[in-house]
C-alpha cells in the first residue's frame, strides 16, 4: 500500500518576495505533467516474488542536500535517441556455410565478419581464416584464398588490435571491383565445422539506405505506453551531397522483439501508418527481478523487394523504470529567515532511498542581486 511523506530541503537561493515574514508558509502545487514529462499514476511495489530477490537498504537513513551553481543557458529539452543501422547479421550453420550462403549488399566494399555464436565457441568451434572462405559473384565468378577482398584480418590479429570484437571474429573487406549486389560465401570444412553455428554480419559504410528506430519518449515508466517508429531512408537524389534532404523506401519486412534486462522477450507488432512509416506500440512491464542494463528492442527488416532489397538489423537500448516513488503534486515553502525550505510531497510505494533535485531560477539573494543555482537532496 503506497505510503505519504513530506521531504524537505534547504533551497540555496533565498526566494525572499515568495514569504513575506519568518515562519510563513506558502502553500504551492506541482504544475500538471506537460508533454514529454515522466510523470507516474500510481507509486507502485514490486510484486512480492520480485521483491524477495532484492536486499533490504541497510545501514542509517540520514537526509542529505547538495547544491551546486547552475549554468546560464536553459535546460535543454531531452530528445528521444534515433537509432540508425548500415548493417545486417545473420546466424547459419557449417553446413549451410560449407553449401554456400547468400549476402546482399547495396553498396561497394562491404566489409563482412564471420564468428562462431557463444555456444559454438564454447565447444571449441575454430575461427575461420578469410582466406578460407570462396567469394562467388551473381555471374557465378569465383575467387578463392583472398582474391576478391579488399583487406582481410584474421581472429587473432581483431583480437590483437583491441577492438572489442567476439572471440573468433574474422573479417574481410570486398574488393571494389566486385561492385554491388548478391554473393555467395562458401567456406568447406576443416575451415567451417559443419556441426557448428557462425554469426555473419554485413557492414555497408558507403550505402545510402538506413534503418531507422526512434522512440517517442526519452525514459519510460511501467505501465506505459512503448512508442517505436521504423523507417529506411535514402538521399532523394542519388549523387546528393551529406545534408540532401531523404526520402523514403518501403519497408516490406519487419520484424522485432523487445528483450528487458532480466531477458524477458516480447513481439513487437508494427503498423503501417498514412505516411508510409511502421509503428509498433506496446505496454511496458517493468515488474521483473532487477538486473543490469537497459531494455532493448532488436529488430531486422528488408526495404524494397526482390534483387534491389536491402537487409538490415538494428537493436536500440531504452530506459524503463518501475515507479516507486512519485511527488503526489503539493509543496510547501517555508521562510526560516536566514534560509528557505521546500517540503515536497512523496508518495511511497516501496522503503528505499529516493533523491528529489530541481534547478532553482530567478532567485534573489540577500542584498537583492538576482541569482540562480541548483539544488538536489536525499532523503
């Protein structure tokens, strides 16, 4: 059952026109929740399985406050991230490698990295020399032992350059000459182990077409609404320089899954709106056993259709929180003479320790020169 409190904190700005004497109160309210702000219902608890898996706070509870000078410029505006993807990747096994595997590519010089998954490295799969894998053309042109590509790095030189790659990771760069269009890798065994799986991934710096994912909100709380947009989008003209306006291609395949931090996954369902965008929506639920990082949709999708169809995968990480604690909109400011204290109302969903922090603005200091700062407390 949520709980009522009323924190205070010592404003570091003297507000003295707000309180007219020592000891008057000035009774406030929270202005309503405006567009983009992350305002919940209810305070909520976490179910009590999900409760049990988290530890008690421990140790005292003492209230604490901050204060710091703030800037001048305004508080900029939170802008939802856009994620932006040139690339595709794709999981097959070493037989299907050893049978020959078709890549698309819609530009030049793609570069391609070639893995063993987690598990097959874990059983000791072998990382494959680019030299081992056969690069054939639409017309059925063959190049093999490195003819064909561009640049080619080897696992043990990716591991040694420090990149951040997976394990087992090689990869090669086609050769400009072989152009743009559908390939096929072939890589027989001993280079690929047939009872293994390899991840592919097909990088395009140089391609025109991206995939696109954006949000409607910068944070998310449970219980609300997930509002994610997909779009590809190229230059309107094809010799268009950087900052050419874009139009849209048609995104005839999409499909996506939204996997929180404890690995839950649900199916995201995208819609085709007026304007030609796909937009999926999807009530958020947050109440899981806490565990690190952010929710993440993965998502892949195919622009045009047939030999001009451009793949690509994309996955965006997102914040979403369960809301514990929510300001239930009244506060109180109290003149103490030599200070000014703002007692905000907190309703309580579970025990824990919560920190309120807002930018004060337009203040009056004690000789009457208008100043600003910022506060943040803890209670």
């Amino acid at each position: 059952m949520p709980t009522k409190h009323q924190l205070s904190f010592l404003l570091p700005v003297l507000l003295g026109t707000l309180c007219a004497s020592a000891g008057a109160a000035s009774r406030l309210e929270l202005l309503p929740a405006q567009a983009g702000d992350l305002a919940a219902p209810a305070a909520l608890a976490r179910s009590s399985r999900m409760s049990m898996a988290m530890a008690a706070p421990e140790g005292r509870r003492d209230a604490a406050a901050v204060s710091w000078a703030a800037g001048a410029q305004p508080l900029a505006k939170p802008v939802p991230f856009v994620g932006e993807s040139r690339e595709y990747y794709t999981e097959v096994s070493g037989a299907e490698l050893a049978a020959g595997v078709a890549i698309r590519t819609s530009a030049p010089q793609a570069v391609v990295r070639v893995q063993p998954t987690g598990a097959a490295s874990a059983r000791g799969a072998k990382p494959i020399d680019p030299r081992a894998i056969r690069v054939r053309t639409a017309q059925g042109k063959d190049f093999n032992n490195g003819a064909g590509m561009d640049m080619l790095v080897d696992a043990e030189r990716l591991a040694k350059a420090g990149h951040g790659f997976a394990q087992g990771t090689s990869a090669f760069r086609l050769h400009p000459s072989l152009g743009a269009g559908t390939f096929t890798l072939r890589a027989d065994a001993p280079a690929a182990d047939a009872g293994a799986r390899y991840l592919v991934n097909v990088v395009e710096p140089a391609s025109t077409v991206a995939l696109t994912l954006r949000t409607d909100a910068v944070h998310y709380l449970h219980g609300q609404q997930l509002v994610i947009h997909a779009d590809a989008l190229e230059p309107a003209a094809r010799s268009a320089m950087p900052g050419a306006a874009l139009q849209r291609r048609n995104l005839d395949k999409m499909a996506a899954v939204r996997v929180s931090p404890a690995g839950r996954t649900f199916p995201l369902e995208f819609k085709r709106g007026r304007d030609g965008m796909l937009t999926a929506r999807h009530q958020l639920n947050a109440d899981e056993t806490p565990a690190p990082g952010l929710w993440e949709v993965r998502a892949g999708a195919e622009a045009g259709s047939g030999n001009t169809a451009v793949k690509r995968t994309l996955r965006m990480g997102m914040a979403v929180a369960m809301p514990q604690a929510r300001f239930d909109g009244n506060v109180n400011l109290i003149d103490q003479t030599d200070k000014l204290v703002a007692r905000f109302g907190v309703e309580v969903g579970a025990g824990g320790r919560y920190e309120v922090r807002a930018p004060v603005r337009h203040g009056q200091r004690r000789h009457g020169a208008g100043g600003g700062g910022a506060f943040g407390g803890l209670a």
